[in-house]
C-alpha cells in the first residue's frame, strides 16, 4: 500500500511540475468559462475540472436524488402562456427584496465548503453577484470568513445560520455577522440531521478529503485543480476554525465537532430564540408547507426561502417549485417569499417569479461556473442566467420582472 501511494505521489508531483503558473490559470479559467454558452454546459466543464469525488459533493442529492431531480423537472413541466405584440426593447430585470433595490432576481444561496471547488469560493461568487447588482448570502460552513467576505466584497451579503446544539457558537456567529454589517440573517431549518448523500458514502468522501488511493488517482488526472488546491487549500468552514481553536490545526476534529452540532431536537423555540438575538431583517430557509410557513411568519420572519436545501436533505420530500404556491397564498402578504432549488435556466426564474417568488437564490449552477472557472466561471454562469432570463421575458411579452404572475403560465401545467 505504501508502495502504492508512493508512486502515485511522485506521479503527481511531476504533473504538478508541469501545472500552469497562476497567471495563466486565470487565462485558461476564462477562456474554458468563455466557451460554455448553458449552466449544463458549465456542469460538464466542471466535471471534467475536479475530481469525480468533489463534484458529486456539490452535484449529489440525499439517496435516490428523486427531491434533487423533481426540482428540476417540476420546473421543466410548467410550461408559459406568452403574451403576443407586447414587445418592448428595454427589459427591465429589477425586484426589491426586503427593500433592497436588486438589478436582478437572483440572489447566491448559502452553499458549504465551496473552495473545495476552487479556492476562489465564496469570494468568487460573491464578487460576480455584486456585478450583477445582486449578492450572497455566506454559509455557517462557509469556506471563507464572515469578516473576509464583508471585507473583500461590497454590499451587505445575507449570512446563513444553522441552529447548533452550542449556543455559545451560534451567538458568537450571529454577533460577528451584526458587526461585519450582513444584511439579514437566513435561518435554515431543513437540517435536524444531516441528509443520506449516497455518493459521498460511496466515494469514501468526507470533509476535508481524506488521501484514499481514489482521490490521489483523481487528483492526478485533474492537476489544475490539483495544484490550485495545494497552492491555496480552502477546505474548512473558516468561520468555525476562527472560534474553534485547535481544530484548524487538526481537520478530522472539525468534522467530528460540526456533526455532532446538528440537533435532532431543533424546535420553533430555537427559531424564536434566534429571532431574539438578530435585530435585522430575518428569513427561514427549508420550508416546504403553509401551516409551517405561517408559523415562521407569526414567529417573526420577514421572508420565507421555500426549499428542499436542493434535494440534499429529505429525498422524496416535494420539489420547491412544487410547494411555492401553497406558501404564497399563506404568507405572501405579510412577508417576502423567495425560493430555491433546480434553477438551472432563464425560464426557470420566469416560472418561480410566476408562482409568486420575490427572487430566486440559485446553488448549483453558480458552483458549476465557479469549479469550471474560478471568477470567470461564477461571472459566466451568472451572464448565462441573465441573458436568457431577459430573453425568456421579452418572448413572453413582458417588459418587466414586475409583470409577472400566475396568469404568464399555462393552467392545464398548473393542475398535474
Ligand atoms: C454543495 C452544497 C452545499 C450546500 N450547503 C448549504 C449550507 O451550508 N447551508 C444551507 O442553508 N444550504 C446549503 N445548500 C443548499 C443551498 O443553499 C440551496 O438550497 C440549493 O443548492 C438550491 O438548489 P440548486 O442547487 O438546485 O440551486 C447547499 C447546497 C449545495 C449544492
């Protein structure tokens, strides 16, 4: 075995030898970003970007992925009624949320550990959003810092909040995200217990990646990625290790302490409590149900993110799109309702802003640009979304993202 390692050690370090310098990394990240015109083109490009294990880590759903693939397909079978000779040569792409004045209906969803994909991470996308005239909301489990992120990228991101078992961690989380000025705090409440990711079980992954004989081949045959993560390794939740001294000096000890922060016990009293410590703006992440959605509201959220945390947690719970009417219809008028999950098109944002969505926060397709690309990746994916977005509503005769409602799509898609 040791042999083993040992030869595909020397093999990769001669691949890494040979790895482009950071400069021309950055011109091969925007020329291979430059050439992918769909998000499924960018999913491919990815793919062939990172190791196999790494890509399913972002790209899996919990067991059979049925929640994962309903997301997208339950959007894909919404079909639109487009208005006819209501043309318009401006399209006008901006919502408010929350009172926040957006140039389009597009938010970054909280996604875990993404400087796995490139070390770029979170800034990467972050930074693409603020140029879209949008922005982020970072990650409990953020690879990048609550403070690195407020320093590096203008605007106020949101922060994602997980409701742990130490209320020491969560209040000091809540307090730093107050003083780096975060926008609004988004509580999300589908994680009681992690979710069954079958492909990481499958491919021994864990966080951070351990060196089996798998990943080392994989390394080997992606030695861009390789050297890139070797160079700079973003591959820990950088808020946590802040706090929890010792353990960014000893990785497995992170994990070990961040699963057994889940708590199964988690209850509304957890959401008022938080509700108590956040003076700003607050929003609950995961909902699926309007009796839920009501509770959310009367428990003082502002916004309701409807969500299945993109089919990683519940498999065959309902797609988002699915269960975004229901919610609508409930809370619509006494809050702000967003949704996420399978938004992989244009046509996409149409429907869910149809459906009564305020914005869409959109996961995946911003970690395909950002592992096939980096900066130029995340920025790609992000002009992808928009321009078809634009496309869709001036073929479906509206000049607006205000003009958009239930009447732009086809009843007979509505009833299944
Ligand atoms: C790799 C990955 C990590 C994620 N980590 C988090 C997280 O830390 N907190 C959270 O609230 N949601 C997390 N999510 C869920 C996303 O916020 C979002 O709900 C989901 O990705 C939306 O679906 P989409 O990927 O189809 O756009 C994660 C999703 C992915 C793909």
């Amino acid at each position: 075995m040791s042999l083993f390692v040992s030869l595909f050690a020397r093999q990769l370090l001669r691949d890494l030898q040979q790895a482009p310098g950071r400069a021309r990394a950055r011109r091969t990240d925007v020329g291979r970003a430059a050439r992918c015109g769909t998000v499924a083109e960018l999913r491919a490009a990815a793919r062939r970007e990172v190791p196999g294990a790494v890509f399913d880590f972002a790209d899996g759903g919990a067991e059979d992925e049925v929640t994962l693939r309903a997301n997208v397909d339950d959007l894909a079978a919404l079909r639109i009624a487009p208005r006819m000779l209501a043309g318009s040569a401006e399209i006008d792409l901006s919502t408010t949320v929350l009172g926040r004045r957006l140039a389009v209906p597009l938010i970054g969803a909280p996604t875990g550990l993404t400087g796995m994909l490139h070390p770029r991470g979170e800034l990467a996308i972050a930074r693409a959003l603020d140029r879209a005239g949008s922005f982020y909301t970072l990650s409990t489990l953020g690879s990048t810092s609550i403070e690195e992120l407020a320093r590096e990228v203008p605007g106020p991101s949101w922060f994602q909040l997980y409701l742990w078992r130490d209320r020491g961690i969560v209040r000091d989380l809540v307090q730093r995200a107050q003083a780096s000025g975060y926008g609004a705090l988004v509580v999300t409440v589908d994680v009681p217990r992690l979710g069954s990711r079958e492909r990481d079980r499958r491919n021994s992954f864990g966080v951070p990646p351990r060196l089996t004989p798998r990943l080392l081949a994989d390394s080997l045959r992606r030695p861009r990625w390789t050297a890139r993560t070797l160079r700079d390794p973003r591959v820990t939740a950088a808020s946590i290790t802040t706090v929890r001294q010792g353990t960014a000096a000893d990785p497995a000890s992170l994990v070990n302490y961040i699963n057994g922060q889940f708590d199964p016990a988690v209850s509304w009293a957890d959401l008022a409590w938080a509700r108590a410590e956040w003076p700003g703006p607050l929003l609950v992440k995961g909902i699926l149900r309007a009796d839920d959605a009501r509770r959310a509201v009367d428990e003082g959220a502002d916004g309701i993110i409807v969500s299945n945390h993109g089919g990683r947690q519940l498999d065959t719970a309902v797609s988002a799109i699915a269960a975004l009417p229901a919610v609508v219809d409930e809370v619509g008028a006494d809050a702000e309702v967003l949704m996420d999950g399978g938004i992989r098109r244009g046509t996409d944002v149409v429907k869910a802003l149809a459906q009564g969505a305020r914005a869409c926060l959109v996961g995946r397709a911003l970690l395909y640009g950002l592992a096939a690309g980096g900066d130029a990746g995340a920025e790609r994916a992000l002009t992808i979304l928009v321009g078809e977005l634009r496309l869709a509503l001036a073929l479906a005769g509206c000049d607006a993202v205000a003009d958009v409602d239930r009447s732009l799509l086809d009843a007979t898609t509505l009833r299944r």
